[in-house]
C-alpha cells in the first residue's frame, strides 16, 4: 500500500513538474557504519533458527539497523524500482553520524546525520560519493532558486562548502 500510494505522488509531482525530497531516517546509500557487509553474529540472529529466538526478544534490532540486513534490503529494492521510474528525486536521510552526497542515475542521496554526533566511514568505500565529511559536525543544506537551479551545501561551523 505504501509503495503504491508513493508511486502515485511521484506521478502527480512529475506531471506537475515539481522537485521531490523524500526524507527517511534510513540511507539507500551509505559509506558509514551502517554499510557494513554482512556479519556472522548477524547472518545467524537473521537466518538460523534457534538464533532467532533473540530476534523475539528484542535483540534483532541491534542487527536489522544495516543496509546489508533482510528487510533493509527489501525496503532498498521497492524504493529502487520507484526510483528508477522518475527523474526528479533526493532522498535525504540521516541514521549514520556524518555527511555524505551519492548522485546516482538521475538522482541525488543524502545522508546528512552530523548534527550533534560524529561517525567515521568505512575505510574501504562501498559506493562512490560525490563527497563526504566525518570530520566535524554539521548539515547538509539544499538551496533552490528561482530559475530552477539548485546549489548543495554542506554546513559546518564557522564553514560552508558548495557541494554542487
């Protein structure tokens, strides 16, 4: 249902010719602690029965909160073929503790999560970025304009830095 009632407002704003941000606590792309691979404390509270009995007590969400976990990755996929219909789309979102900015096919990602905590990316980058920042708190801040245009920046204190 939800999926289906997104797809239906992509539509009309496209029609309309109309910029969309969807804003979702969860990246669809991410280079922070959350893009971890697949881990084996994980894949057992995840897939292997008798370990899912911890799911039951609370404890999957300690493992569910990854992009690489099942119902992230199905939420990923149904996003992504909506995605894949329309060109007027940034998806911003926070859940890593940094900044990061992935421009993807017609899209633009964001994961603005630095507001008042810090977390590192992971040395091997999992996606390729257009920019990120662990190194300070801050925000990242979209500018759109009359004509049309848009700027991205990212906002640090005492520092701001076109993106895009």
């Amino acid at each position: 249902m939800f999926f289906e009632k997104l797809d239906s407002m992509l539509l009309y704003s496209k029609n309309n010719q109309e910029q969309v941000i969807i804003a979702g606590h969860h990246p669809l792309y991410t280079n922070g602690n959350h893009s971890k691979k697949m881990q084996p404390l994980r894949f057992m509270v995840n897939y292997v029965p008798p370990f899912q009995l911890f799911g039951l007590a609370g404890l999957y969400r300690l493992f569910s909160q990854d992009i690489d976990s099942r119902h992230y990755k199905q939420f990923r996929k149904k996003m992504f073929v909506l995605f894949d219909k329309y060109d007027h789309l940034i998806y911003v979102s926070g859940h890593d503790h940094n900044m990061q900015y992935f421009n993807i096919g017609n899209d633009k990602y964001i994961v603005s999560g630095s507001g008042s905590k810090l977390s590192g990316l992971q040395k091997k980058k999992r996606f390729e970025s257009k920019w990120e920042s662990d190194q300070s708190t801050g925000f990242i801040r979209l500018d759109f304009y009359s004509d049309g245009s848009m700027k991205i920046n990212a906002v640090k204190p005492n520092e701001s830095i076109l993106i895009e």
